[in-house]
C-alpha cells in the first residue's frame, strides 16, 4: 500500500500541481539572545511598552524594596484576601509573611490548597488535611469539586501575586509557561495582579521567546501544555467600540522588575 505522502503527491500530479517544496524548520531562523539591543535596553523597551498598555512598572533591588512597593500599593485600600503563587520568586521575597504580618489572609497555590479545608461561603480556610486529595486526582479530573471551590476562593481576593517566565520587550508582554509554577488562574482572577520579573528573562520579540521555550523544553523532552501571554490589564470593546478594563481579568497590573 503506497505511503500517505505518495498517495498525496499522486493526487496532486493529477490536478497538475508541483510537489510540494519542503519547508524548513522555523527554529533555524530564531536566537535566543539580546538581539536588538543589550540586556539594559531590552529591559527599558519592556518597561515603555508595557507603560504604554497600562501596567504599572517599577525597578526594586531586594525584598524590602518590593515590601515596601506593596506598602504604597496597598495603602489606600488594604486587601482582605490575597492570592500567592509558588514561585521561587514569591517565596524568596518574603512577602508571604509580610501580608500574614498585616493580618492579610493566604490563598495559596492549588497544591497547597488541596491539603486545607475551604469554606466556600466566606473563603476562610481551617487546617485540616485531606488524605484523599492528591495532586495525580487533580490533574485526572477526580478533584473538580476542589477546583471549583479554589476558584471561588480566588474570586474573593483583591490582588494576586506570581512571577512570569518571561517577558517580550518589543510589546510589554508577560509570558506565563505551564509547569512547576501555578500562577495562571492566580494572574486571572483577582481584579489586580502583580509580577515579580526576573530582569535576565526578557527576551527580545516572540521569535526569541519561541527559541527560548524550544530550547528549554527540548531538553526536559516534555513540552509546556499552556502559555499564556499577557499585555497589560484586561481590556474588551463592544460593539460600538466602547472600551472597558478589567471585564475578562484583571483591571490593574503592576510589574516589579528584579
């Protein structure tokens, strides 16, 4: 039985048409690198396009800066419920145990939530393990009932904190790989998100980026499931082209670059 390309070249012979010119690898062309400027100018293009779209951008330098970044943040409307990330980058920051020290309340990452207890009703949370809630019945499905009562709870959050993967210069854009990091439904949900982003993870325009996350994941031989890309707060026009901010996620973002 001929091959399914030679069946198609058959068909195509047929209606007279060439063969097909085969088309080379697109990653050939792409480079992971600086290209278009150094690491510095990379960061200051970032930061005036993502200004341009409406997120708010700011240079901190250790974790005292980004604390007192949220201080001022915060100042005029304390949040009751805020949403944290696992990143590294949260966790090293240590303002997990800044916003506990303002009497703030924790809406972990879903891993951290499957093993506590949720109210649905008021987003409090007790300390109460749950054996038969695993992170494998997550992902098969089986925790759907957990899900659904975590997406509640981030509903009631004023501000969600996450780091990002990357970042593109050439349109202020944030870049969100699937993997080690739960941090998609947390820079969706709650009305404002704020981004911890590693200077050294800005990359160029999306042919660097693509090269990037082929190279990277080339290597671990799993590639990610998802990558969500993010231009500034959300925004939605109707038809009459009425725009509105903040419809299908956040109305604020805030970008602390370190």
């Amino acid at each position: 039985m001929a091959s399914k390309k030679e069946m198609l070249l058959r068909v195509g012979a047929a209606l007279g048409r060439e063969a097909p010119t085969p088309v080379p690898s697109p990653l050939a062309a792409f480079s992971c690198d600086t290209t278009g400027g150094t690491a510095e100018s990379l960061i200051a293009q970032f930061c005036a396009e993502a200004e341009k779209v409406g997120a708010q951008v700011a240079r901190v330098q250790s974790s005292d800066e980004i604390k007192s970044y949220l201080a001022g943040m915060l100042s005029s409307d304390k949040p009751e419920v805020v949403a944290l990330s696992n990143s590294k980058a949260v966790h090293d920051s240590g303002i997990r145990e800044w916003f506990i020290s303002q009497d703030i309340q924790i809406i972990p990452s879903l891993k951290e939530f499957a093993l506590i207890e949720p109210n649905t009703n008021t987003g409090e949370r007790q300390s109460a393990h749950r054996p038969s809630t695993n992170e494998s019945e997550i992902s098969k499905g089986n925790g759907a009932s957990l899900r659904s009562s975590y997406q509640r709870a981030l509903m009631a959050a004023s501000l969600g904190v996450t780091s990002a993967d990357y970042a593109i210069a050439d349109t202020g854009t944030l870049v969100l790989v699937s993997g080690n990091e739960q941090h998609r439904l947390i820079s969706l949900l709650p009305p404002t998100h704020l981004c911890l982003l590693d200077s050294s993870r800005v990359v160029a325009n999306l042919s660097s980026l693509l090269a990037c996350v082929s190279g990277e994941y080339q290597r671990s031989k799993t590639p990610p499931l998802a990558m969500t890309f993010i231009t500034g707060p959300s925004r939605t026009a109707d038809i009459e082209l009425t725009l509105t901010v903040g419809v299908h996620g956040p109305c604020q973002q805030h970008i602390l670059i370190h």
